[in-house]
C-alpha cells in the first residue's frame, strides 16, 4: 500500500542549530502538506503546495522555517535556527485532489523534533 | 474564517460502552468532513469522510453523519474496545482557492477492559 514517507522519525538538536525533515509524498499527489502538532493539540498546517508552487504559508514562521519542494515530488522542511518551542512533531502529508471525492489528506508518520 | 470545534477530552469509557465524540464546524461553502485518527506514536490515518449533505461515513464500526442543519458531523459507536484507546480529530476540508484540511484539537478515548 503506497503511504507518505518521511525521515527521521526523531530528531534531537541543540537550540540555535539548523535541523531538516524529509518527505517523500504518495506517487501521483500533487499537493503536500506540512503541519506542525505540538503535544496535545490538533495538526496546525505550516505550509501546502501545489506541484513545486507554494499556495499557502501563511502560518509559516518565514524568519527562521522554509519549505522546498524543488521538482513538486518529494519536499524539505527546514528550521534554521531552531528554539525550545519548535519541539513538536512534524507531519507530512499529501492528498489527490481530484474533486471533492478525493480531498482527504494521506499523512506520514512523522519526526518527532525535541530542541535542546 | 473556516473552523471546527470537537469535545475535550479525555473521555473514559469502559470496553463495550457507546461512544459519542461531538464535532461542530463553520466554514464558507461546501466542505467535506473527516475524522482520523491518531494511536500513540504514530501519524494519523482517516477513519471516514462524507463529503455532502446527510451522507453516512463510516468505518470499523465508527460512523459519523454530515448534518448541515447543524454544522456537526458526530462521531459514533456503539461498542468500542481497549484498542480504540487512540485521539481522534475531526476535520473539514474546504475549497479556497486550493484544498485546505483544518483539523480540530483532537479528544482522547481511554477505553478500559
């Protein structure tokens, strides 16, 4: 069964150190999703794009967080510098969008990040 | 703007019990409804979706019904067990330009044996 990807699982880095995720997206999806989901809350979703092209980040942190997805198949998700409060887990999802029938999100399993 | 609201947790019940997780949303336009779920550790994988009016999702024996009369898509089951201990979260996926999944906080099932 085809499923989203991502890597690592868990992350530990020192505040003020650069960390990267990876997210390799169900083949075929054109749109990806980052969320960030802090211990205890709903999914909050950081960045969605559309192919390569970026169709919302409004809650995405700009100052220290950026999103790629160079060739709209697989995508990076970079925090440079990372702070206490970026500790969370970091989901990745992608979904088809074909119509209203197919709008469901397919999520990874995740990288738990933990700042230090 | 667009939004949902589902029950706080933790709800406890015991094995065998109905469960009912409420779920009420606002959002502009049609949007189609979902809920996941989310065992320890893991990601969260969709349980059932309806995407119009009156349609009936459902799944492992979880069902949930689109109400538009009253913006709420409820969780239900009439039996659970020690494995449904999980969170669930409700969401809305609404056209604005682009597909956008909002999701609500989430309620955590303890079920006990």
């Amino acid at each position: 069964e085809a499923e989203v990807a991502q890597s690592p699982r868990y992350k530990i880095t020192e505040k003020s150190q650069a960390v990267a995720f990876w997210c390799d997206p169900i083949s075929g999806h054109a749109t990806l999703y980052w969320y960030r989901q802090i211990l205890g809350q709903g999914p909050e979703l950081l960045v969605q794009f559309q192919d390569e092209s970026v169709v919302d980040d409004s809650q995405l942190p700009k100052d220290r967080f950026s999103a790629e997805r160079l060739k709209g198949v697989d995508s990076t998700l970079k925090i440079q510098p990372a702070e206490l409060g970026d500790s969370a887990m970091y989901l990745c999802a992608s979904s088809l969008e074909l119509g209203l029938m197919n709008t469901e999100a397919f999520f990874g399993q995740g990288t738990r990040l933990t700042v230090v | 703007g667009d939004s949902v609201t589902q029950m706080e947790g933790p709800v406890t019940l015991s094995e065998e019990a109905f469960l009912t997780i409420n779920c009420t949303y606002t959002a502009t336009g049609y949007p189609s409804l979902f809920w996941y779920v989310q065992y320890p550790g893991e990601g969260l994988q969709l349980l059932l979706k309806a995407t119009k009016a009156d349609d009936k999702g459902s799944n492992k024996g979880f069902e949930a019904t689109y109400r538009k009369e009253t913006t709420s898509f409820h969780l239900e089951k009439g039996s659970v067990q020690v494995s449904d201990s999980a969170v669930y979260f409700c969401a809305l996926s609404v056209n604005t330009g682009g597909f956008k999944t909002i999701f609500g906080a989430g309620t955590r099932l303890f079920v006990k044996a």
